[in-house]
C-alpha cells in the first residue's frame, strides 16, 4: 500500500490518522511501514483523509486513468 508516500504527500502525521480513524498508533505505524493492512471498513475513510481513491492507496489507477494519473 502507498499509505506513507500520500501521507507524506499530504503533510498528514500518523497520529492525525489514529485519531481520525478510531485506530491506535501502532496500527498506522504498521499500515505505513507495509507490516499490516488497514481493514476493509477503514479504506473508505483512509482514503477520504487522505485526499485519493481506495485504488490509489493500493498503488493502481482507477477506471479509466493511466498508471501515471495514480501517483
């Protein structure tokens, strides 16, 4: 997942994250690190916080988009 690299992006620290998404520290910590994976029901959030498609946090381009419109 592209989770780090659009937090980055976005200028959004993990603990903004934990607290938007009701999660702890250490699952952000290991959502970014690549280590685990944000459940299902967290995607549509995550993704909204985060200003991208789920498709995006995944690293792919959505219907219709090129491989370079993801980044």
């Amino acid at each position: 997942m592209k989770i780090r690299e659009l937090m980055e992006l976005r200028g959004i620290q993990g603990v903004q994250v934990a607290a938007a998404l009701n999660v702890s520290n250490k699952a952000v910590s290991k959502w970014a690190n690549g280590q685990a994976n944000p459940s299902a029901d967290k995607l549509p959030a995550l993704a909204d916080l985060l200003g991208c498609t789920i498709d995006a946090l995944y690293g792919r381009a959505g219907p219709g988009h090129t491989e370079r419109d993801a980044s």
